[in-house]
C-alpha cells in the first residue's frame, strides 16, 4: 500500500501542473467597454500634450568637452 501512495504523488503533482498550466495559458477576459473608453482616452491626450525636454547633465558635460577641445587648439 505504501507503493501506491509513493506512486500516486507524483501522479496527483502531474494533474495539478496540467491543471495550472491550462488556467494560466487561457486568454485574458475583455475589457469593460468603460475601462477600455478611459484607456484609450489617456492615450490619446499623451500624444495631444508636448513633451517635456529634459537637458541631462552628461549632455551638457559633453558639449563643454567638446568647446574646450576646439578652443584650446
């Protein structure tokens, strides 16, 4: 009877994978219309305003490296 049991807990871990594995690659369900309208409308606004321009610090480090270089010569 231990037998069984040994060979049955591999077997039970199979089903288990099997089942999981199947629950997890199932589609996403749809969206609500309203959350998908709400999605789609913060999209849109992204694009309609300007972006903000950041000037980075290496930027600006590099371009005085580059003067340096040229006025010194």
């Amino acid at each position: 009877m231990a037998v069984l049991l040994w060979l049955a807990i591999p077997l039970v871990a199979f089903v288990i994978g099997i089942v999981w594995a199947y629950l997890i690659s199932r589609p996403p369900r749809p969206a609500a219309m309203l959350e998908s309208m709400e999605s789609f409308t913060k999209f849109r606004q992204a694009f309609e305003r300007p972006a903000k321009v950041r000037r980075r610090r290496w930027a600006r480090l590099v371009k005085r490296r580059a003067r340096k270089s040229t006025s010194g010569r």
